[in-house]
C-alpha cells in the first residue's frame, strides 16, 4: 500500500431506500477504523425519494463520505462498477443500503486480509431473514483458495477484495437487470484469487430484513431468464475444472442451492401449480444439459432422492416428497447439566431423528449399509440411492444464537453421529459434551448482551436441522460467573427451552445480592444468599464489612439445593461477638489451582444489623442500592422474630 493511499473503499449501491439506509449509515461511521484510513462512497441510482441530497449533506459533515450520481439503471450492478473505478483503497467492501457493518468489521477483515496478501477476505456473516452457511465461518483462516475450503459457499458480493486484483483481472459486475450477478462476480473472483482469507471469530456483515420486505434479491425469480443466467455462472466453473469429481464437487453446490432447494420446504407450500411446472421444466433442462448422475451421487440421501425425483417423476411426487420430509425432525434432551470453575456451562446432549412423532427407522442394505427406510424412499427412486452417506459426514454441535442479532456460534464439544438399536429398531442419533463459556463463546470474546438461545444443530442426509435444546430441571440453572466478575444468567423459557441472558448493567448477581438475609445465632452468624442458580460450591465465599470501619468477617460457603439454591455460610465462633449496625456484604470467587482470590464488584451498597431485642434471633438484611429501603422479605422475617420476643 502506499503511504497515502486508503486502507479500504465502502461501496454502497443506493436506490429510493427512505428511513431504511440509517443503520448502514450510522455503521459506517462508527467503525473503529480511522475515518482517514477509509472512504465510502454512496453511488446513487436515480433516487427519487431525496435520498442523494441527504447523503451529500452528510458528505459535507464527513470528509471521508463520498457521493456519486448516476442515471437509474435499474440493477446494483452498474452502482457497484462506478464506485469500483472510483475507489482510493487498497481494498474495496461491498455493502448494501439495507445492512450494516459492525464496529470492528473495516478493522478485522483488511488486517487479516492484508497480512497474508489475500486477494479475498470473508467476514463472518448474519442474517434475520436469509439463509446464511454458518459452517464456512467454523474458524479464521489466513490463507486459503476455491479449491481447498468452501469458498463457492458464500457467492454474494458482500465481501473485502483487493482492488487491484479486480482492476488487473478485468473482474466487473454485470450491469442491468438480471439475476445471479453476484454469483458470476463471485465464482469468476474466487477462481482467479491466488488467496482467500476467512474471518470466523467476529461477525462483520449483517443481514438486515427491510420492515417493508422490500430488499434486494425479495422478488419471485422469472425461471427461464433465471436458469440461463446459472449457465453463465456453470462457465466460470467449467472454464477452471475438467470433467470429474472436482467440476462434480462445485456443480454440487448449484444443484443442491439454486435446483433442488426451489423444490423442497417451505417453497412449495403455496400453491402455484402452473409456475412450478415452468420451473420444474427449465431444472429438468439444465440438469440433463449440464449434471451427470456423479453429481448427485454426492449428495445427502434425501436429496439424492429428491434429485432423482426431479429428473424423472411428475411434479405431484415432488411435492408429495417434499411433504413427507418438512416431518423430518430433531427430539433433543439433556442428559445432564452442571456449572464449572470458571463461569462456564457443561451440557451432556443427546438427539435423536425423527419422522413425524416416531423415531425414523433406518433399514439396513444388502452391503451392510443404512438406508432411508420406504417412508423416506420413493417406489420411483432406485434403493441404491437410498442409502446414507458415512456417519462422519453427519456431524452434530450445539450453537448459540443471539436472538436479535441473530449472531450464532459453535460451542467446543462437536456431536458426534451413531445408528442405535432401540425397541428392534435402528436409530440415528447424535451425542456428546459441549461447554459454553460466556467469556469466550463469540470467537473466543463474551457473549454480547441479551438473549441467547442455545440449539442442536446437525447436517444429516442433506439437510440442516435443528431444535432447540431444552431446560431439563428449571430449577438450580447455575448463574455463570467468569473470572472477571461478569454474570450470565442461563434460564428456561416458557417453552421449557435453555436460554442465557447477558445483562446490560446490574447484573444477576448484583440483583440476588439485594436480597440476600444474614441470620445471627447465639454462637454465631448465619449469612445465607439464596436464589434460583449457583456456582462450584468450593469457589465461594462471603464477607460482612462494617461500613463504619474494622474488620470484615468473611466464611467459605457451602450450597443447599432445595427449591432453588442457596450459598451458605457460618455459624462460626469467630463471628458470636459481631455488632448491630451496616455492613457492606460480598461475594468473592476463587478460581485456578492457585486458588487466587477475585472479588468481585457485585456486592450491597450497605446491610442493615437489626436486634430483635432478644438474645437469640438477630436479623441482617440489605438494604437495596439506593441505600434507602429495606427489603420487603426481611422486615417479614425481622417482624415476626420481633413478635415472638
């Protein structure tokens, strides 16, 4: 790079977006990238809605905002090309109106890309309304190419590329309207890439559905002019692979996403019979054209059938198949659940597939092999393509999803796949351990603040399924506390399902500490602070401070189950002599073989020492943090200890 040249050019393609170009703004400018390292550039397509005039009154406020107008040309394609010939960066990011790029994005994906020469960097992407291929973000990864990681799983444009390496290899975007320019851009981009970077551990591309479902790419595909456009694309590939196993292995990609994904689930619920039959017509055509029988011989089992299906059978047998596997389902159940050192969640999980309410019965083939059993096979379809790909192939995790941001994350532990005999039947079930750990979990940084759902998600026969992972017992869920004090409080929801939040602020803690009650004996203090969660019992411990100065008094702690969970501490005879009045209470974790002490910041602005007037029941209670009002359990428990004196 040059000393005065850009880190990265933002190109954003702008038509008639209202209210709906405000996120993408504001995400521009709060990236945590010097705005003298970065422009944008807004190309505007013809707005009529008086858009280009609001974003040049912004330029005027932003030295490192540009503005361009053009004629409407009625496609993202010819914006983008401008604001590429336009670009000072050394990279260019493709961004649309309607989504946003968070703070780090710029930071992340052009220091990764960069370092290692990358001709291409992809950002972990997010989605509240499209699909997104979650597998290709496992992990970062600082160089690779088309041919040895799943690159041509992501083909939209909504990535970092080096500028010159388009400029020098004539890589444009086709302009006006058609389809699948992003996918020709894409395919001709990752081919001549001698580099390839992939940022896993932050998210940089967000998704965002418009509140009118107006965004781009929204609307109902024309087939003919569609599929025509896919032959293009199939070019590109045949242009850089001969005919084998790797042409089959990037050709499967197509007939898996853009064929036999228009044939399945929720895409044939409407019924619009006279456009299907169109569109099973031109699939027909381009996989006798251009997909050989090898191809499909890679795809999952329930694929492969409805592959088969597509090439030969009517559209009702399509529809009827697809009917039967919507009933394809996960049951999912938590073996067992228990909080560790640390502030982390260990979850023993097992799942099961299902059809319908039953269990799907696997059958077993003449070579020894699983297969579909009838309900999931098709009297049109030869049973050698019933059968299953290898285990290995169906792997299982447990994610964790924000749920707004909809952010989504492998926990450690993969499932792994096994056919189990149960009631003389065969089953195909997933198990293992998995960790959530709120301090790492989002890329190895904490969780964000909010809800988190945690699912079981596996890839089996062709599919992507997932159910969410229950609860089990409600009661005891552990309040995970990390080694820096912060608290998660994992819960179950109305559904019984196995939720975390991440509070923004006072934390669970915090929140549990205010009503905490000290209980003070004859030979001693009781201290007991109960809730609905818990920590390893061992890590903890509690103190009284006399807000008025001396010495604090602090006990190991011991958990009680009952309805909820409690931590425990004292009677001790180094407590008997302990005054009446206010005390600060603490709790202090204990973490690592050293045994390291950690306070932690969550404790009472003050606690209150009550006398009953009697020698043998006193009352500690804390006070809320205003510092103003007792606690409405304890002045119950102080009045009736006074009424019995």
């Amino acid at each position: 790079m040059a000393p005065t040249q850009l880190k990265v050019s933002v190109i954003v393609p702008v038509y008639n977006p209202g209210q709906a170009i405000d996120g993408c703004i504001r995400s521009v400018l709060d990236q945590t990238m010097p705005a003298d390292e970065f422009e944008a550039i807004f190309v505007d397509d013809g707005s009529t809605d008086g858009s280009s005039d609001r974003l040049q009154a912004l330029a005027s406020e932003h030295r490192h905002l540009r503005v361009i107008r053009i004629p409407n040309s009625g496609w993202p394609g010819k914006p983008r090309n401008v604001g590429l010939d336009a670009a000072l960066g050394e990279y260019v990011m493709f961004l649309d109106q309607d989504d946003a790029l968070p703070p780090r994005s710029l930071a992340r994906q052009y220091g990764l890309g960069s370092a290692g020469g990358a001709d291409v960097v992809l950002g972990k992407v997010t989605s509240d309304f499209r699909p997104v291929n979650h597998d290709l973000y496992r992990r970062t990864r600082e160089s690779c190419t088309v041919f040895d990681a799943e690159l041509m799983q992501s083909l939209t444009p909504h990535k970092m590329l080096r500028t010159a390496f388009l400029r020098e290899q004539g890589i444009r975007y086709p302009e006006g309207p058609r389809r699948l320019e992003d996918q020709l851009f894409m395919t001709k981009a990752y081919f001549a890439a001698r580099s390839a970077s992939i940022v896993g551990d932050y998210v940089c591309y967000r998704y965002q559905e418009r509140p009118d479902g107006r965004n781009a790419g929204s609307k109902q595909i024309q087939p003919a002019g569609y599929f025509e456009n896919l032959r293009e694309v199939l070019d590109i590939v045949d242009a850089h692979t001969g005919p084998g196993p790797q042409r089959d292995h990037f050709y499967r990609r197509f007939l898996r996403t853009e064929m036999l994904g228009r044939l399945g689930g929720k895409k044939l619920r409407v019924p619009r019979p006279e456009y299907y039959r169109d569109l099973l017509s031109e699939i027909r055509r381009l996989m006798e054209e251009r997909f050989p029988a090898s191809v499909d011989a890679g795809l999952g089992a329930v694929l492969r059938v409805r592959s088969a299906l597509v090439r030969h059978a009517q559209l009702a047998d399509i529809e009827e198949y697809a009917r039967t596997v919507d009933q394809l389902r996960l049951d999912v159940s938590l073996a067992r659940r228990r909080g560790r050192k640390g502030g982390a969640l260990t979850v023993d999980v097992e799942a099961r597939l299902m059809l319908g309410d039953l269990p799907l019965a696997l059958e077993e083939a003449a070579d020894g092999r699983w297969r579909l059993p009838a309900s999931l096979g098709h009297p049109e379809v030869p049973e050698k393509d019933w059968v299953l790909e290898p285990l290995e192939e169906m792997p299982g995790d447990v994610v964790v999803r924000h749920r707004e941001l909809r952010d989504l994350w492998f926990l450690p532990g993969p499932l792994r796949a096994e056919v189990r005999h149960v009631d003389g039947h065969a089953e195909l079930t997933w198990s293992g351990r998995c960790v959530l750990e709120p301090a790492t979990a989002a890329g190895g940084e904490p969780l964000s603040e909010g809800l988190h759902d945690l699912s079981v998600r596996v890839r089996a026969l062709g599919l992507v399924l997932s159910r969410r992972l229950p609860a089990a017992d409600p009661a005891g869920l552990p309040l995970l506390v990390d080694r820096r004090g912060r608290s998660t409080q994992p819960y179950a929801t109305d559904q019984g399902n196995l939720t975390v939040r991440v509070p923004a602020g006072r934390s669970a803690l915090k929140r549990a500490l205010a009503r905490a009650d000290v209980e003070v004996l004859p030979r001693g203090v009781r201290l007991e602070v109960a809730a609905r969660w818990a920590v390893s019992p061992s890590d903890v411990a509690l103190t009284l401070t006399p807000e008025a100065g001396g010495t604090a008094v602090t006990w190991p702690a011991t958990a009680v189950r009952s309805a909820g969970t409690a931590w425990v501490a004292g009677p001790s005879r180094r407590t008997a002599r302990i005054a009446p009045g206010p005390y600060r209470l603490t709790v202090t974790l204990e973490h690592g073989p050293t045994r390291r002490r950690r306070p932690l910041s969550q404790d009472l602005d003050a606690a209150l020492l009550v006398s009953t007037g009697t020698a043998q029941r006193w009352w500690l209670t804390a006070l809320r943090s205003s510092g103003v009002q007792v606690a409405r359990r304890a002045r119950r428990r102080v009045a009736r200890a006074l009424s019995r004196s």
